[in-house]
C-alpha cells in the first residue's frame, strides 16, 4: 500500500501538466457520489493535523478503532509523501472514496485532488520514474495496480482495473447530480480539518462519521452514528451530567467514568451482578440509583514477575432513599458471596464467612478470595488480584462502592467522601478519562499472556487488537470523551485527545 500511495502522489504532479481530459465544477467535490461509497475520506486545509507524526499516527489508530481498516490504511502517513506541494494539494481540498465487495473480495477506490501550487520544478523526474502508459481514457500504471484521468482542476486516481465507482465520480463531476450525502456527515462541525464517513452493514444500516480538527493544540474529535435499525442503546435523555467527581481522582488511576445509572455503556454492574447475583437487584423501590462510577487502576502490587500488569476495578453506585442503607449492602453482599461459594461446588477456598454484625462498624470490608477463584477461574492470573472489597461511602452523596483490591476502594472511598468542587455538568449519557500512556503500558503487558486471557485459539486476534489500541493511544498523554444518545437509533461522541507534550491532565 506505501508504494502505491506513493505512485499516486507522484502521477499528481505529472497529471497536473497534461490538457484537462474532463470539464469539474468550480467547487471541484460537487457531484461526489457519497451514496456510492462505502467509505469518504475528505480533507479540508487539514495540513496541521498531519503535521505531528504521533498525531497522524494516532488518528488513523483511532479511525481504525471505529471499523476502518482500508481508511487507515489509506490515512498512513505514507500518503502524505512526495513533494510539500503535493502534500499542499491533497490535505487542502481532496476526497478519498473506497467501496468493498466481499463476495468478489474486492476493494474499489478513487482519489480526487485538486489542483495545487509549485509542482513544476518535480515534473520531468517524476515522469520519468512513472512511465504511466496512455490508455482510451486514462493513463495507467498496472504494475502499481492504478490509473489516473486529469481533470481541469486537478486529478482523479482510482484502482486499476478500474470499476463503476470511477465512472461514477467522472459522471458526477462533468453533469453533478444531487448526491444523497448521509445525516452523520451533515452534522458535524464545519471547520472540521478531516471527515470521515463510513456507511454501517448489517443489521444496523445508516452512517457514522467522525470529524477531526485541532483546538488550542490538542486534538478534537467528534463522532455521529445514525442507524437505520439502532443497536440495543439506553433511552434518550436531556438530564445533565455532573462529572465534578471525576476531579476529584488521583493522577494514579489509569481511566475513570461516570454515567447516569440507566445508561450502562459500561459493563461494569452488569459484571458484579453475574458474579454475585444478589448484590445488584433490580428497580428497588425503597432505593433510589441516580449515577454510576467506574474507576479503573493497576493492582497494588504492579507488575509481576512475568512482566505481566493486571487491573484493579472499582463501581461505586450514587443512591438514596430508606433502602440505601450499610448494613443493607453488607446483607447483600455476603448473601451473594455464599451463593458464589455453593454454585462453584467448593466450600475448601472461602471456608469461613462473617455475620454481619462481625464486619467494621465503618471503613472497607475486605474478604479474600484468591483460594476460592483460582480454581474457579482455572489457574487465570487474575485470581491473584481480586478480593471482595466494599463500603458505603456518604460524603455530600451517599455511594454504595465495591472493588477488587482494598487499595483501590479505599482510595475511591477517600474522593467520595472528600468536599467536592464546583459543579461541572454535561449534556450526556457518558463521560470518561483515560490516561493513556498508564494505559498503553499496562495494555502491552498482555500480550506476553494472551494465552490465559482469551486461549490459544485466539491468540493472533487478541495480539492484533492491543496493537491497534496502542498503535491508537501512541504520542498521547490523556484523553476525555462524552457520550450521549439523542433518540434511539443515534449516538454521539466527543473526545479530546490531549498530546505527550501538553500539561497531565
């Protein structure tokens, strides 16, 4: 793919020579069939984006993370090679259309470039390097797998042999008819430096698209996904968001997320409830649920002697109301840890179990259970670092807390109780933060151990997909993001990735 990308910079500067073959727009893009494609690529003045190689980097990652694989190839940086005047043209107004045939196993694409300033100078040594071969209508370069059509203000480059989405696009450029361009395209942000639109297969149908640009030196995205036939999504709310908790976190966390209790975007009550099944119970009428917060950090005791780092999660659940009570939560929990105990078949790894009224009047109970889930979880390294950890925090808010290590909820206890700062509220379902180089180190530690986290049946998939979120989070320090659901076939999202040099957020 380099070579080929490079070809196609190259035949830019030698096509710009050549008479006009095909009558564009003034506008240059109009009559670009967005309906044809499944995926467009379209730069707007978005040479700052790609400036900082980490920042390229990071952003095809991430595109690639949203189900784009053939647009982040197409976004590597070796599309930005060859003269500055060709890198000038195509990051200041150009498009990129791909379409996939998986029953032919083909992949369709064009590039539309404009025209751009100063190429004269590299003209004769790039002819000279092509040697592109004149066909009927185009000239060709097969051995690099493209073609290449002047038009009168710039070049279209497309995949050779070439397909109906080329014809397409010259049809579209000398009689321009309205194009069906998708509502998550015509949402986003005008100033966007670049967008990218992908259509959604089955089951769901409609679009996604993402618009990167550059704000006070950080890197802003922002996400819209309509759906024709929306994925299982929590109900549209306009209720705000307060997120000041969040501030209130130590810079040795490595993510933290609050949401309202009915958004669950994360699965973590989903998880303690099938772990321990009379802990989290349903629509209480005596206790109300208001927020949840999930705190993600690295077990106490950090790296192992394999290299290996294992995570340390709390949830803490916002509630009132006469049911929200200590002693309420205490009940629950050792109900459910012995029903834990009886389903596992095993009495020998947690023989003994306090009373309630054997547990601290106040502060975190802690039961260990490395005996009783090691051989549950058949020898996985995770058994070495999960106990059952929980308290009712009451600060401004009372909060029913659980962790898996006693560090991590006493640490998460301390903020819930602690005096909290001025209100900050959002409009949306979600919101995060992640640090991302704790994350990228931590993250990289599996791979040494895939084997115990997914089999050895999955190894390679598992291995590919910590790269890509590497890859993704490479040259950044942190990031901040907000969801939302504005009805039921459509999400939002907004992050903010900040760079390796700017202030730890």
């Amino acid at each position: 793919m380099g070579r080929t990308v490079h070809a196609i910079i190259c035949a830019f500067c030698c096509m710009l020579s050549l008479e006009a073959a095909v009558a564009v727009q003034s506008d240059g893009l109009e009559g670009f069939p967005y309906d044809a494609c499944d995926c467009v690529i379209e730069f707007n003045r978005s040479g700052p984006l790609f400036e900082d190689a980490d920042r390229s980097s990071s952003l095809a990652g991430l595109i690639e993370l949203l189900g784009g694989l053939e647009v982040a190839t197409l976004l590597d940086e070796s599309v930005l090679e060859g003269p500055a005047s060709i890198r000038q043209a195509l990051l200041s107004g150009g498009v990129i259309g791909t379409r996939s045939d998986p029953v032919k196993r083909a992949f369709e694409w064009v590039a539309l470039i404009p025209e751009g300033p100063g190429q004269a100078d590299a003209m004769h040594d790039i002819v000279s390097h092509i040697k592109p071969v004149l066909g009927s209508d185009r000239f060709m370069a097969p051995e690099l797998g493209l073609s290449i059509t002047p038009v009168e203000n710039g070049v279209l480059i497309s995949s050779e042999p070439s397909g109906r989405l080329r014809a397409q696009v010259l049809s579209g450029l000398s009689e321009p008819v309205e194009s069906e361009i998708p509502e998550a395209r015509r949402i986003l942000p005008s100033e966007a430096g670049l967008v990218v639109t992908m259509k959604h297969g089955p089951p769901f149908g409609g679009s996604s698209a993402c618009a990167a640009f550059l704000s006070e030196g950080d890197l802003r995205l922002e996400y819209r996904g309509r759906f024709a036939n929306g994925p299982d999504m929590p109900s549209p709310s306009q209720e705000a968001l307060d997120v000041e908790v969040l501030e209130r976190l130590p810079d040795t966390v490595i993510a933290a997320m609050i949401e309202h209790v009915d958004a669950s975007f994360l699965p973590g009550e989903e998880v303690i409830s099938r772990l321990l099944p009379y802990l989290v119970e349903p629509e209480r009428s005596d206790e109300r649920r208001t927020r949840r917060l999930v705190v993600v950090a690295e077990a106490g005791f950090g790296a192992m002697n394999d290299g290996l780092r294992l995570p340390a999660v709390a949830v803490a659940i916002e509630v009132d109301g006469p049911g929200a009570t200590a002693r309420r939560q205490d009940l629950q929990v050792l109900a459910s840890l012995n029903n834990l105990r009886n389903r596992l078949g095993t009495r020998a790894g947690l023989q003994h179990l306090p009373n309630s009224d054997e547990l601290p009047e106040d502060g975190t109970r802690t039961i260990y259970t490395e005996a009783l889930l090691d051989s549950a979880l058949s020898g996985h390294p995770m058994a070495r670092c999960v106990s059952v950890n929980w308290c009712h925090a009451d600060g401004e808010s009372c909060w029913q807390l659980y962790a898996t290590t006693p560090e991590l909820a006493g640490i998460v206890e301390r903020c819930l109780k602690s005096e909290p700062g001025v209100l900050q509220c959002v409009r949306a379902h979600h919101a995060g933060r992640l640090d991302a180089a704790s994350a990228v180190t931590h993250v990289r530690s599996w791979g040494a151990m895939a084997d115990a986290f997914v089999g050895r049946e999955y190894m390679t998939e598992f291995e590919g997909a910590i790269d890509v979120l590497t890859e993704a989070l490479d040259g950044i320090d942190s990031l901040e993001w907000t969801l939302s659901i504005p009805d039921e076939d459509a999400i939002d999202a907004s992050i903010v990735l900040h760079p390796d040099s700017g202030p730890k957020r």
